[in-house]
C-alpha cells in the first residue's frame, strides 16, 4: 500500500493522516512507519486507529505486537487482550493465525512477570489449527523455567512433521532450546546429523556455528560461516555472527568491524547487528559512537543481550545509575540472558 517513499513523502503523509482516513489505510501507514523503523510515529498512528475504530480487530493486534517488542506489557496486554475479545468468534484464517501470535505474546509476557499458570491458560486458548511447533516452543519455554527439563525436551520432540520444511523448522527449534538451556553438545549432535542430510543448508550451518561458539570451537564455527559467506554473500547473519564472535573475543577488531558493517549494509535496520556494530565499536575504544549505536539497537528492540552490552559501556563511561538501571530492565526480559550474567558476574555488580 505505502512503499519505503514513505520517508520522503512522511510529512505529507502525516498531514493526510491528520484528517479522516479509513482504518486499513491509516494501518497501512502504520505498517510502513514500522517498516522504517519509526516506532514512536508507528505508535501514534496505532493510538489514534484504535480510538477511531474501536472495533477494528486488527489494528488493536498490531499496536498490542509493537508495543510488546517495545516493552510495554501492560498497554500491551490491554491491546492484545481487546484483540482476543474481538476475534472471540472469528473463522477468519487471518484472524486465527493474529490470534496465535497475540497468545503467544500474552504467554510470555505473563512468564516474564512470574505469572506462569496465566501464562499456561493463555496457551490453553489456542485455535485448534496453531501451528504445533510454535505452541510447543512456547509450553518448552515454560516447562524449562519450572525446572522440567526433559518434559520440556519431549514436548518439542514430540512435534509431528509432514514436510522437509517441518523438519527444518523443528530441527532449528529443538536446537534453538537445547543451546539456550544449556544443552550445547546435544544440540551440536542434533544439527550435525540434519546437515548430513542438507550439508549446505544456510541455516543450519549458522545454527551450528553458534552452537559451536558455545562450545569454544572456534575454528569450526568460522569455517561454516565462511562456507555460508561464500554460498549466501547476501546472508547478513552469517557476516554478523562472525564479526560479533571476534569482537566478543578482542580478535582481529578491524575485520570484525569489517564483517558487521557487511552485514549492517545487507541489514540495515536489524537491532541485533547495530549491537554487534556498537560492541566492536566498544572494543575498539569508540565509546561515544558505541554508546549512540547501542542506544538506538536498544530503543529499537529492549532485548537482555544488547542491555548487557548497553550497560558495560555506561559504566564503563562512569555513568553507573543508568547502567544499572539498563540491567534491570535486562533481567525483567530474560533473566537467564548467558551475557548478561557474564557481564554481572564479570563486573561483580548486583543490579
């Protein structure tokens, strides 16, 4: 509806929208502001289509999805809650599938706050056609934060395939949980024995990789995403990964800087490589653009990794308040966050 002439063409847009517009076109807009990453633009067009169009369904599931991602749970839940009420009797596929990503935020925001049994019964009211994995990632997470490991384990195991693509997707998922839970070297068998049936799949090369940096093999990690460089030169995360292991490392700085400026070309508005951008910065003693650059990733997605990040530079720069105050808010997103433990412990600091 609205292309990236958005930026050129947003004051007079702006002008347009301040005057009656119907609800898919100012959602439209919305989109597209969001797209360019202007999420305090985005946010104000989301206000004021809910307040003109309260019955608007999904206009309350994108403003309740942004400001989740933003982290604000309680204006979050208020608008994803609305959603659910609205769509309560909706047959729509489009409707049905915003209800599956609406409880799935509304379970983990719950599970963020310590409120694990309404993080269970938002789960519980799944449309029939969810898609399997999601919902099994999702009750993994919690049955992890319980202490139920191998339930947890089982509960994606368990996930039926039908496709190649299924199995991808599960393979990636069960990895993903496996890595983040401390399970590294089962993670590793895993995704070695999927690539020997797809050995130059991209993502599951990348998967192994960072899987291998968790395990400190560094010289395998490097050649697999090498390998993806080579097949994929337009894959920024391959460039990312490996640029941000060598900053994290104090290796080999201008290469690394090299490599995420690749990737922040090939990406331009991804959070999680302006991190990676803003750490090399840091490790190369730029600690003014570092702060900037962090500041802005952190603004744009409030994640635990880039306030672990966020928060050494800060105190590093003397500016100890706000950066105990950065880790807080780090903790509140992922309190097992492995960076920003390290950080803590690194720096003897209890926030």
């Amino acid at each position: 509806m609205i292309s990236n002439a958005t930026s050129t063409l947003k004051p007079m847009l702006d002008a347009a929208m301040k005057k009656e517009a119907s609800a898919h076109l100012r959602l439209g807009y919305a989109r597209s502001l969001i797209g360019l990453q202007l999420v305090p633009d985005a946010l104000a067009q989301l206000s004021l289509l809910n307040k003109k169009f309260p019955d608007f369904a999904d206009g309350w599931l994108v403003h309740g999805l942004l400001l989740f991602e933003n982290n604000r749970p309680l204006n979050a839940t208020q608008s994803l809650e609305t959603y659910i009420q609205l769509t309560a009797q909706s047959k729509d596929p489009e409707q049905q599938a915003g209800r599956v990503e609406a409880l799935l935020a509304l379970s983990k925001m719950a599970q963020r706050q310590g409120q694990i049994e309404k993080a269970k019964f938002w789960l519980t009211q799944m449309p029939a056609n969810a898609d399997p994995l999601k919902l099994a990632s999702r009750q993994a997470d919690l049955l992890a934060q319980q202490g139920q490991l191998e339930q947890a384990r089982m509960t994606l195991a368990q996930v039926k395939t039908n496709t190649a693509e299924q199995v991808l997707k599960k393979n990636l998922a069960q990895s993903f949980w496996l890595r983040e839970n401390g399970l590294a070297p089962e993670a590793y068998l895993l995704v070695k024995n999927a690539l020997s049936n797809s050995p130059r799949n991209a993502e599951l090369q990348i998967e192994l990789a960072l899987i291998c940096e968790k395990l400190k093999k560094y010289e395998e990690m490097e050649a697999l995403l090498r390998q993806v460089m080579e097949s994929n030169p337009k894959e920024p995360h391959a460039f990312n990964a490996l640029g941000y292991s060598l900053a994290d490392r104090n290796l080999r700085l201008d290469e690394a800087r090299q490599l995420i400026n690749k990737a922040v070309e090939l990406s331009p508005h991804d959070p999680f490589i302006q991190d990676s951008l803003g750490w090399v910065a840091f490790r190369q003693g730029e600690h003014l653009q570092a702060l900037q650059i962090l500041r802005a990733a952190y603004k744009l997605r409030p994640d635990a990794e880039i306030a672990a990040h966020l928060g050494e530079v800060l105190w590093t720069m003397g500016q100890t308040q706000e950066a105990t105050a950065i880790w807080r808010e780090g903790l509140q997103l992922k309190a097992d966050n492995e960076t920003l433990q390290e950080t803590l412990k690194r720096l003897k600091i209890k926030p």
